[in-house]
C-alpha cells in the first residue's frame, strides 16, 4: 500500500512538474490589486455665489452637462461695460478719421493765409518805397524854399508810416506760417494715431474687443460643466456658497476608462512586459465576471519608496523585505460598460508571461 501510495504522489509531483513547467511558469498573479482612475477635478475659473448645483454623489454625468450655476450678476454687468467701452472705442476712431480731415483742411487754409500775407507784404513794400521817393524828393527841395515845412513833415509822416506797414506785414506773413506749421504738426500727430489702420485693426478697438472677449468668458464660466463622462464623487459645494477660483467642488470619476494597479512582488516580474494579456477578476462580482486587459506600463518605484514616511534601517540588523512594484494593466471598456469598476476595489490580476 505505501508503495502505491508513493507511486500516486510521485506520479501528481510528475504531474504537477509537467504542468508548471509548460503551462504554469508562464503565469505570474496577485491579488493585490486595486482599481484606478484618472479622476477630474471640478473647479471654478472666476468666484462667485452658487445659486444651483444640479448633481450630487453617485450622479451619472455627461462631458458638458451643466454641474454648477453661480450668480452671473456681476459678470453681465462687466459685460455690459466692456461692450460700451467697445462702442466708445470704435466712435474715437471714426472722431479721429473726422479730426484728420478737418486738421487737413486747417493747412491748406494757413497755406492760403501765407500767400494773402505775403501779397500784403509787397503791397506794404511798394507804398513804402513810394513813400521814400516822395520823402527824399521834398527833402532836396525844402533848403531851396519850394517845399514848405508843412509838406516835408506830410512826407517824414508817410514815410514812417509806410514802413511800420512794411513791419506789420513782414509780422503777419511769420504768424501765418507759424500757424501752418502748428496745424501741419497736428495733423502729423493725428494721422500717426490713425495711419495704416481701420476701425477693425485700431490698437484701441483690439484692446477693447479683447476686453469684451474676456468679459462674455467669465460670464460663460459663470456656468460649470462636466469635463468628462463620469460618476459625481466628492461634491463639496452648497447652494449659497461662495466659491474661489481653483477651489475643488467635486470630483469626477471615469468609470469606463478605469485601470488597475496590480502591486506584484519584484521576483515575479522577470519576465512580465508591456502588452502582455492580463485575466482579471473583481471581488465585486466574483470569479464569473473575467476582465481582459493589458500591460501598460510599470510604476517609477515601488509602493514603500513613495511612503508618506519610507521604511529606514540604519541600526545595522537588516532584513531583506520583499518589495511590491505597481504594474498598470488598461481594461477592456466593451467589458468595463457591462460590468462598471469603481476606483479602489480589490482585483486578482494574472499575467501572461507567455506573449511578447
């Protein structure tokens, strides 16, 4: 009898050699694995009071479904004054176009001021030399007695007269062309302002579009939309609340696009690599409901090494801990839809090192 029995388990240690060696070897699992999702963070752009929040924990959402609405008060009003400053903007561009045309206009008239001084210059000019042959003939005459007294100083009057004239025009031609000089000056300044650009393309006209660009995206951020096709978590905010920007008021999880983190020991991971075929399996449902993933990736260090406080030993008595290295495996979303994981459950997860 102990011979037969002998024979039975040598023949199931056979057996069993057989089996690891062609079929078993190849395999490397764990069940230390956990469910993982890169969750979306709900936060506001601009602050404000939540009048509605229209989903809560466990709510199915939509990529664009509306999650908050703040008061928007405030953000139509500054809409409302970008607007106006845009309307004031495009109407001192046309006053400027206006301004150009008149300050145009300005120049031509000094222009013709010149010329209508300079005309009264020579007029001034010949009565005074008219005025200097009529002095200078009654001063030769006057020592011979046929000019009298009364006509010389007639003619010393005219004279100086005459040459004030002269005076007063040389001043009104200088004004005249002074005055030119200022009107060409303002109208080089304002067609600096306005040359080479349309009321479309004017610097001021940009800046104020811009403003009211910003102006309608802070009050379209008066309403918070789902980023992603997921489950509500983690919802913090209350009706009446008044948020800040950047402040998370709940989480989204992406359930169809979940993956596990499968922690395996560092000595069976010899011949694990990325795109091998994984066999999943849920504590949540048990072993009837199989996952099919793959390997995507490896963790940059082990779980230990990420710690919030790492495992030291400096006392010199060390003991060889084996360590547990997270492999990223990617599910199947045909099977995720049919049987939804949620992030941090449990899994079993199966390695076949057999591919690649």
């Amino acid at each position: 009898m102990l011979v037969g029995i002998a024979g039975v388990v040598l023949l199931a240690g056979l057996g069993y050699g057989g089996w690891y060696a062609l079929v078993g070897s190849h395999y490397v699992e764990t069940d230390n694995a956990y469910v993982g999702a890169d969750t979306a963070q709900v936060t506001p752009m601009v602050s404000g009071q939540a009048i509605a929040v229209l989903k809560s924990d466990t709510d199915i959402v939509k990529a664009g479904d509306v999650l908050v609405r703040l008061d928007d008060s405030d953000a139509q009003i500054a809409l409302a004054s970008a607007e106006a400053d845009l309307a004031k903007a495009r109407r001192q561009f046309g006053q400027s176009a206006a301004t150009s045309d008149a300050l145009s206009a300005q120049v031509q008239a000094r222009a013709a001021d010149i010329r209508s001084a300079r005309a009264q210059l020579l007029s001034a000019q010949a009565a005074f030399e008219k005025a200097q042959v009529d002095f200078d003939r009654r001063r030769k005459l006057a020592p011979n007695g046929a000019v009298s007294g009364d006509e010389l100083t007639s003619a010393t009057n005219a004279l100086a007269a005459a040459r004030a004239s002269v005076a007063q025009a040389q001043a009104a031609v200088a004004q005249a062309a002074s005055s030119r000089g200022a009107a060409a000056g303002n109208l080089a300044a304002n067609d600096a302002l306005i040359q080479g650009t349309t009321v479309a393309s004017a610097p001021d006209v940009l800046a104020a579009e811009a403003r009211v660009k910003q102006a309608r995206l802070d009050l379209s951020r008066t309403v918070i939309r789902a980023p992603i096709d997921g489950v509500v978590t983690s919802r913090t905010i209350q009706v009446g609340q008044r948020i800040a920007p950047g402040a998370t008021v709940m989480r989204i999880v992406p359930i169809t696009r979940v993956y596990v983190d499968a922690n395996f020991k560092e000595g069976q991971l010899k011949a694990v690599k990325p795109g091998q075929a994984v066999k999943l399996t849920s504590d949540l449902y048990g072993s009837g409901v199989e996952y099919h993933g793959r390997v995507t990736g490896f963790s940059g260090g082990t779980g230990s090494s990420f710690a919030l406080i790492p495992a030291q030993n400096a006392t010199g008595n060390w003991i060889k801990v084996v360590q547990r290295l997270p492999v990223r495996v990617a599910l199947d979303p045909k099977e995720l839809v049919a049987h939804p994981l949620r992030v941090g459950l449990s899994m079993t997860a199966e390695i076949d090192t057999s591919g690649n």
